[in-house]
C-alpha cells in the first residue's frame, strides 16, 4: 500500500468511499458551510509554506487544499448539482476564454494587456453592464484590505483613480487629519468610520506601489511577535516578568531586537 503511487482518479474514489452509507460517519455529516473553515485554514497554511520556502510542506499543503475542492465537489455530484468533470471543464473553458491572445487572435504585448483583456472578457461572461457590478461582484467574505485593494483596481480601470502616487500620499495625510478630529470630538461612530477611511487611504497607496497590503501586513505581524519574543526571552534571562519590567525597559529590548534583525 506504501509503495503506490495514487492518482488523481484515486482520490476521487477515496472521497466516493468516504462519503458512502458505510464510510466515515464525520466525513458523511459535511456539508458546503460546515467545511468553509477548513477550506479557509488550508489556504492560509497554502500561503505560510509558500512564505517558509518549503517545498516538502506546500506540496503537502497544496494536497489538503485540493481535497476541500473534492470534498465540495463529491457534495454536489450526491445532490446532483455538478461533479469534479464539471469544475475541470468549467475552469478550462475560462482559461482559454480569458487567454484569447494565446488561444485566439487577440495580441498582448505585456501583463497589462493580458489584464485588460481578462477583465473584458470577465465583465461579458457575468453579464455587467455597469462598472458598479464589477465592484459589487468582489466578494465581501474577502478580507477587507484585500477586498478594498481589488474594488480599488476595478474603480481604476475606468479612470475613477489619482493621478500618481504622491497625490495618494496626500488623501493619507487628510485622512490621518480628519481621524484626528473625530477623535477630539469623542464620537465612537465617526472614530470608526475615520479609521475605515484612512486604512482604505493606505491601502490605495499599496496598490500604487505594487503592494499587496494582505501579505504586507501579514509580514509585520509576524515581525512584531518575533520581536516580542525575543523581548520576552531576554527579560526571562534577567529574572523579569514583563509586567514586572518598565515601558523604557522592554523598549529598550525592542530595540536590541531591531538592531539584531538589521544586521542579520
């Protein structure tokens, strides 16, 4: 059994096995929403293997991403709704469709060209006559800084953008400005809706630098615990709690943690 090799057609047939009146009883109770978690973990665990460099583990994780699409789709092949030949087939014709200066007569000098025949050809297949639609069909279960980077692409493909990137610098500062303000006024509504404005200004300055402020945030959350850590681990050699410890002394810490990380 170790020394097969399985197919793609195995692990179809693992899933029919799985899912029958005598599989296994957790795998036969999932249905599409009981498993959204799961096909969320598995993507970000996709993304952290990708960001460790290690191919051993994003093949497997790639391989546990690929059973949640099995999963789903056994699901609907038992309620007669599509099957795996369905999603194959759907995903390819879209590929050629959205490729037509590789499978068709269309040209594309460069990504942007390949970009902006992707999204016309999107926009006609769903069916949009509006650019509004286009935003509208970003999905809202999106994280919200990669959500406000994809409607801010789409506003931008009809022009609806700043000029440059200094002029989206400056709507930081006015939204910096404007947060100010509703602060001094103490009202938690307009706090709110000010701090949404700013984390959208910022998010506009990411797109204009070619930043993806998912992944770009993601690293520094990261960075703050692996500083923390070291923070945590120094005080512990000296005897000291942290909250035994002074704001100026953890500083203090924080900093050899910076300076260690610079000349590493």
């Amino acid at each position: 059994m170790e020394d097969k090799r399985y197919s793609f057609k195995d692990l179809l047939d693992i899933m029919t096995r799985l899912r029958a009146p005598d599989g296994c009883p957790w795998d036969r109770e999932q249905d599409h929403k009981s498993l959204k978690r799961y096909l969320i973990e598995e993507s970000y665990e996709v993304l952290e293997a990708i960001d460790e460099e290690n191919p051993d583990k994003l093949k497997d994780e790639l391989g546990d991403l690929l059973l949640q699409v099995v999963f789903h789709a056994q699901i609907a092949k038992e309620a007669g709704t599509f099957d795996m030949d369905d999603v194959i087939d759907g995903v390819c014709k879209k590929m050629v469709s959205r490729h037509r200066h590789v499978f068709g007569d269309e040209e594309a000098q460069n990504s942007d060209d390949v970009m902006k025949i992707w999204e016309e050809v999107k926009k006609s297949e769903k069916g949009h006559k509006t650019q509004t639609q286009v935003l509208k069909d970003v999905p809202s279960n999106l994280p919200a800084l990669m959500r406000s980077f994809k409607v801010q692409q789409k506003a931008a493909q009809v022009g609806f953008d700043w000029d440059n990137t200094e002029d989206a610098f400056k709507k930081i500062l006015e939204e910096t400005n404007e947060l100010s303000q509703a602060y001094k006024q103490g009202d938690p509504a307009y706090i709110e809706e000010e701090i949404g404005d700013l984390l959208f200004a910022v998010v506009n300055v990411a797109r204009f630098l070619k930043v993806q402020p998912e992944l770009a945030l993601t690293a520094t959350v990261n960075k703050f615990i692996r500083r923390f850590e070291y923070v945590e681990t120094k005080a512990r050699e000296q005897g000291k709690n942290l909250n035994e410890m002074t704001l100026n002394e953890m500083d203090a810490l924080w900093d050899e943690a910076k300076s260690l990380e610079k000349e590493g």
